[in-house]
C-alpha cells in the first residue's frame, strides 16, 4: 500500500510539475482521488451540478494523492479538517469560495468555458506561462525572502530569453514595444483586449 500510495502521488507531482497549463473539467461528482487531481490542475471548471468532497474518513481510509497536502496549501488547515473529518459532499460554488474551483458555470456551458479559457490561453507568451506556473508552484513551498528572489531572477531570465529571441513560442523582443504600439494586428494586442474583462464577473 506504502508504494501504491507513493505511485499515485508520483502521478499527481507529475501532473502538477507539467510545463504546460493543465485544465480540469468537472461535472457530477469529484471525490477522493478525483477531487485531489483537480487540485493538481492550473484551473478548475465546474458545472453547478458538481458536487466534490472527501469520503474516505467514513470508508475508514485516508487521501494519499494530496487529499491533505495539497488541500491544506489550498484552503487553510481548518477547512481541510473539515472536509476531511466530516467527509460531506458540497456544491461546486463552495469549491469556488474555498479556493479550490476557479468557476462553476451552466451544466450545458462546460464545454464551451473549457474551450474559450483554452483559446485564450493559447494566445499567450508560453514561454511565459512555463514560468510563472514554475514560480508560484515554487514559491509558494518557500519563505517570503526566498520566494522574492526566485521571482527577481525569474524577471531576469525572462527579460533574457525575451531579448535573445531563443525560445520559439516566447514573445521575442516584440511584448511590451508592441502592446505600447497599439498595433491592431499585433498579437500582443489582441491576447491583451482578449484577457482584459475575461472571468471578472
């Protein structure tokens, strides 16, 4: 059991370690194992159907894929007792005020929500979304101090890659100069009317 625990918790690590943008879809129920590799996702859809919890105190188990560690950074020890000692089921908007969910919508719009947050994604500086999905799954493990410095020689190594144009799906020399330009065509500009008012409801 030790070493089936530690395969399943190499899998979520892999998942989450992903240097691409990772996306859950949920709807019905998302328990246990389910629920743990959402929180081992980049984002959270859910549709107002779902429901999501952790059951296994009343199967007499408990999580192993980050049912505890990957909550308790999530949402606080207190609520992560709470889902894990009581073992409730709980709607999808309570995920979203936890922490745990970015957005519950319509239970016929998932699929839409899926592809437009995909869509704006793909228009962005990839190299950049590697590494700010690096800094805050790192930084967040690390102390205030450390986690500064890491982010300070993160913009360097941005501004780095940026201006040497050796990364092929980076901005090159062309992100801010361009924004700045307001060049209708320019796709900095349209990624940025694109992201403006995206999810601020």
């Amino acid at each position: 059991m030790f070493r089936r625990v530690r395969y399943y918790q190499y899998m979520a690590n892999t998942l989450e370690e992903l240097d691409k943008i990772t996306i859950a879809s949920v709807d019905g129920n998302c328990v246990g194992g389910g629920l743990e590799v959402t929180m081992a996702c980049d984002f959270v859809i859910c549709t107002e159907r779902a429901r999501w919890g952790m059951p296994e105190v009343d199967w007499g188990i408990t999580p192993g894929w980050g049912g505890t560690t990957r909550m308790v950074r999530l949402i606080g020890r207190r609520m992560t007792k709470e889902i894990n000692l009581l073992g409730a089921l709980h709607p999808a908007k309570r995920g979203v005020d936890l922490g745990l969910f970015n957005r519950v919508v319509g239970n016929d719009e998932l699929e839409a929500a899926t592809q437009e947050l995909v869509e704006l994604l793909q228009m962005k500086n990839h190299q950049g979304l590697r590494q700010l999905k690096f800094i805050i799954n790192k930084n967040v493990e690390a102390d205030l101090n450390t986690a500064q410095g890491f982010e300070a020689l993160q913009t360097a190594y941005t501004s780095s890659v940026n201006l040497t144009g050796a990364v092929a799906d980076a901005d090159d020399r062309h992100g801010w100069a361009s924004y700045v330009k307001k060049d209708p065509e320019s796709p900095i500009t349209k990624r940025r009317a694109t992201s403006i008012d995206f999810w601020v409801d």
